[in-house]
C-alpha cells in the first residue's frame, strides 16, 4: 500500500535538479530569488501543522521542503489544535525564527469531538479524490517512506497531511530547516545558568517517554515502551566514547528514569512543568552535545537540532514498539 496519494494534480513545470533555491514563504520571497508571481499560476503549499511539538517539526519540515522545490510559498493550518481532545496540545513553532509565512486558522463551529470527526470524514472524502478546487497530499500509510513523495509537483494550492516522521522528507534541505528553527531569543531566560553549565560541558541529553497515547480514556497509554536495560546500554555506549560525560535526563516522567539510573553515575534531572515547558526543554536538550534518544518524535528532533559536529547519537534499534521513529542518518542503533 502506498503511504502518499496525491490527487487531481496537473502536470507542474519542470524543475531543475540539484540544489534547491530558498525562495522564502511568500511572493516576495520568489521575487529575491530572481522571479515574480505575476502572471503565474499561484503554488501553494498548505500544512497541516498537528501533535506535539516533535510532530509539529515533522509536519513543518517535509512541507518546507515540499515548497522549495516547487517555488511554492507555504502556510501553515492550524485547525487540528481547536479539536485536540485528548491532550489539547497547543501551536509550538511560534518558539522557532521562522521566516514570514501565513497561518491559517478557522472558526470552528462544531464542538471539538465533532470537529475532530469531521476532519477524519473531510480527509477520508480527499483521500478519494472528492474534494475540488485543489490538491491533497495525504499520508496514508505512517511508518512506510514513500521517495515518491519527493518528486511531487504543485501546481496549485495543495494540501499537506500526515505526520511525515523520516528524515529522507527533509534531509537535503537541512541546512534551511536548521537556520528556520533557530529558538527565539526570548526561550529559557530563566534557565540561562543551566544553559551554561550544559554547553560547557560533555553534556549528554538522556530523554525517555513514559506516558505515549497516556489519555482519560487510555490510562494505560501505549501498549509498549523502551525498558531500563536499553538506557543502561545506552549510558555504556556513550561511557565508552565520550570523555567525562556529564548526563541531563529529559523526559515525561523522570522518576522513573532516576529510579533505573545507575547509583555511582551523577545526573541532572531536567524537567519544565511550566506552560511551555515542553519548548524550554526541547531548547536544553538540543544544546546538549551528545545524545540518548527514545521512541519519540520530541526526543528526535532534541537530539537532529544538536549542532555539535562531532556529536553521537544513541538510538534504539526497531523492535516494533507501538511509537517509533526512523532513526537519522549518522546515529548509532543498539540493540536491548
């Protein structure tokens, strides 16, 4: 099965092969790149921003590069957040130096579990090829990369679905999505000292994720998780590569990574409970040099946004959990 479908698309202009120009979101930004929207036909790319804050980066950065290929500008849609019903989770990119862009964020006029119905129903009629007037470009199968997805043409307004959690969506415009999601100045203030105290050292980022799928409903959360014994081979791992590493546990519930933590081993336990403490702690664990990372997106991007050149990355090797993301190029798998 195919994990993309792209509907009712015209046939694009070529585009060149090789480096991607960055023309920005907009018209202006194609006018810098040394062209003009007048007279075109207009290209954009619509993105449909959901989940967490390590969803919300993957959402982003496969429609970042969707539209610099296309010489599209991009906007971001915002619906899902006003039909969040199990975590109610918020809009997080505002934290990042992105470029001007667009948002797009309509008026509900459902209640939110109904609202939540209706875009399922709204894609599933998409999906199908149902909905006029512009194009769709819906995940259908997470978990499976489909490189067809790279070669896409936008012809018109289009619109991105899926979660997109591989880094082969993205990897040859990194350079761009790293300037893009450079933290606001005004992130962690109040954690400067500990900042300090971070990059001065052999810092490791050890995150774990305890309570995926965690909902009212699914007390239980997922139904599988990494175990004491993957953080142990991991913590070995970096032992034997890093001088004097100096570990920064990051996680959903760090008791219960303290509790496996080897006792003669030194550990700061680094946890926002604030309103944006999950923007806060993504912000320290990607100034981190050295990297442990869980099954999660957040974990993820921590350790893809660390930008020491000689960082390691410790991951763990797919057994088939219920959550879990393709590692990055250049990071060590264990097996646990």
């Amino acid at each position: 099965m195919r994990r993309w479908r792209l509907y009712r698309f015209a046939p694009g202009p070529p585009t060149r092969k090789g480096r991607l120009r960055d023309p920005g979101f907009g018209p202006e930004g194609a006018a810098e790149a040394g062209g003009s929207r007048e007279g075109k036909v207009s290209r954009n790319v619509v993105a449909k921003i959901v989940g967490g804050i390590g969803n919300q980066l993957f959402c982003y950065a496969a429609a970042r590069r969707l539209a610099l290929r296309n010489d599209a500008s991009l906007c971001l849609d915002l619906d899902f957040f006003r039909s969040d019903i199990n975590f109610s989770r918020s809009f997080r990119l505002d934290s990042f130096e992105l470029p001007p862009h667009e948002t797009l964020k309509t008026r509900g006029l459902l209640p939110p579990r109904l609202d939540l119905y209706a875009w399922r129903l709204r894609r599933r009629v998409a999906m199908a090829g149902l909905l006029p007037g512009r194009d769709w470009l819906i995940e259908a199968l997470p978990g499976k990369f489909e490189a067809h997805v790279l070669n896409a043409r936008v012809s018109r307004t289009t619109m991105v679905d899926g979660y997109w959690q591989d880094e082969r969506y993205f990897a040859d415009i990194a350079a761009v999505l790293r300037r893009d999601l450079t933290f606001r100045p005004e992130v962690g203030t109040h954690l400067r000292d500990l900042e300090a105290r971070i990059t001065s050292s052999n810092s490791v980022a050890v995150h774990s994720r305890r309570l995926h799928g965690v909902t009212p409903s699914n007390p239980a959360g997922a139904r599988d998780a990494l175990d004491a014994n993957y953080y142990l081979k991991a913590i070995e791992a970096i032992a034997g590569r890093v001088a004097r590493p100096e570990f920064f546990c990051f996680g959903d519930d760090p008791r219960w990574l303290v509790e496996q933590w080897p006792r003669t081993l030194p550990v700061t336990v680094v946890h926002d409970s604030g309103p944006r403490g999950d923007v806060t702690d993504l912000w320290l664990m990607s100034k981190c040099r050295h990297f442990v990372v869980a099954n999660s997106s957040f974990s993820w991007w921590g350790a893809w946004l660390g930008a020491d050149p000689a960082k390691i990355a410790i991951a763990p090797r797919s057994k088939g959990l219920e959550y879990e993301v393709r590692s990055a190029a250049g990071w060590i798998e264990i097996d646990w």
